[in-house]
C-alpha cells in the first residue's frame, strides 16, 4: 500500500474515531436526562399525592354537607392517578396530579366564595342585633355593659377573621380561607345565641346546624 493511500485510511479512521463517542455521549446525554424528569416527577408526584388527598378531604366533607357535584370526577382523578404510582407510570401520574390539583383548586375557590357570602350574612346579622341590644339594653346595668363588651369583642376579632379569609382567597390560599370562614361564622353563631330571647337557644342550633357542624370539619348527619 502507497504511503498516500495509507495516510487517507489512517485519516478516515481518525475521523471515525471523533463521531463514536460523540454518538455514544448523545445517548447517555439522553438516558440521563429521562432519569432527571423521572426524578423530578417523583419529587412532584409526592407533593400532590399529600397536597391533593388534604383537598380531597376537605372538599368531601363539604360537598356532603352543602353539595358539590365536582367531588366525584375529583376523587375518581386522584386515585387513578394513584394506581399510576403503583404502576410506576410516574410521567402520567404527574400530569394527572396536577390537572387534578387545578381542577381542586377551581371548585375550592367557588367554595370560598360560598362561604364567604354565608359568613358576610351572619355577620351582619350579629352586627344588628349587637346594635339592637345595646339600643334597646339597660347600658348603665353592668352585667348588660359587660355582655355588650364581650359582643364588641367578639365581632371585632371575626371581623378580623373575614379580612384575613378574604386575603386568602386574593393570595389563592383557598382551604385556608375556608378554615377562616368557618371560624367567622362559628363566632357570628355564638353572638346570635348569646342575643336570642330565652327559650329560642334551640331555634338558632336548628337553623344553622349544618353549619355547626361543618364549622367542626365533620359531616353532618341527616338521617
């Protein structure tokens, strides 16, 4: 073989030998980067797996209570998106989790705004017959002033609960906002049970009993 000839082999080798690993680095390149979105998708998988059962929970309750029709499709959604998990089917796992965390996220936020019309109505009715008492009421009696002292009290803080809850649903932190809501309309209860006439305790439980127990995070039995 000429010396020319064996110059161009040795040079076509040498070229050969440049593309190898570069294919085989674009190879690992790509393994690896399945197993960082895998990992990542972990990561994210056990965040909504928690995150997403704590809705759930939240919006059974209340959807017993007051009726929601979204629970059942919400509920069906979470645990395929579990038996994915199991399946280890981690990319469609995520992807339904956070549809599902959305999904949550939308029937949490007309909940909010549910509770807090319902909240807004007992608290105006607290602040009324507040100010009826106090209208009508002998103010120099002093257990009368101090009852009135105590009612102040009261609507104050859960006025202060309602801007708080009210926040919350503007930051879209709408389970907390719930929280705060129940909170306010367990105080507006308990100012109308302290200004009912005697005898009218049981009316106000009758007519808010729901609430009363839904305020407690517990269903309401009606049988």
């Amino acid at each position: 073989m000429s010396g020319d000839k064996i110059i161009k082999s040795l040079s076509i080798l040498f070229c050969l030998s440049l593309f190898l690993p570069l294919s085989l680095s674009s190879g690992e390149r790509s393994t690896e980067n399945i197993d960082i979105e895998k990992f990542r998708a972990h990561t994210i998988v056990n965040r909504l797996l928690n995150e997403n059962l704590k809705k759930l929970n939240l919006i059974e309750v209340i959807s017993r209570n007051f009726g929601y029709s979204d629970y059942v499709k919400l509920k069906k959604d979470y645990w395929t998106a579990r038996v994915l998990v199991s399946k280890k089917e981690i990319i469609q796992a995520q992807k339904l989790l956070e549809k599902n965390n959305a999904e949550m996220n939308e029937s949490l936020k007309i909940i909010s705004m549910d509770y807090q019309e319902a909240a807004q109505k007992m608290i105006d009715e607290s602040i009324d017959k507040i100010n009826e008492f106090e209208f009508i009421g002998i103010v120099n009696n002093l257990d009368n002033r101090r009852k009135l002292n105590m009612l102040r009290d009261k609507i104050k803080f859960a006025s202060q609960l309602f801007d708080n809850a009210n926040k919350g649903i503007a930051y879209q932190r709408y389970s907390s906002s719930i929280t705060l809501f129940r909170s306010v309309k367990s105080y507006a209860i308990s100012i109308l049970k302290d200004l009912c006439e005697p005898g009218e305790e049981n009316q106000i439980m009758d007519r808010f009993k729901i609430h009363i127990v839904d305020n407690r995070n517990e269903v309401y039995n009606k049988g």
